[in-house]
C-alpha cells in the first residue's frame, strides 16, 4: 500500500489531477507531522529501557 501512494504521489507532480489531487490533501492532512508532547514520548520506547550496569557485575 505504501510503495502505491508512493507512486501515487510523484505521479501527481506531472499530471495535475483534480480528484488524485484531493486524496494526497486529505492523506496529508490526516497523517501531519508533529512533534510530540512529552506526555507522549512517554509511550515510545523504541530501544528497550536503558539501564545502568550494575558495577558488581561488570566483567
């Protein structure tokens, strides 16, 4: 789906199309880049929790 929206959107800068047009606005106006709040960072966590090694059990 992804790689069809792609292809979607670089079509539409050759061709002008009202209806094509219509959809790109509206996807971008649904998927807006933002920064997020810190309440929300809160939520993401995409490398695991850090943690601190422990110095007795260092090596």
């Amino acid at each position: 789906m992804e790689k069809a929206l792609k292809q979607l959107f670089d079509f539409q800068r050759f061709e002008d199309n009202d209806s094509l047009a219509a959809l790109i606005a509206d996807t971008h106006a649904r998927y807006e880049k933002r920064e997020l709040t810190l309440d929300e960072m809160d939520f993401i966590s995409a490398a695991g929790m850090p943690e601190k090694p422990d110095k007795k059990t260092r090596r």
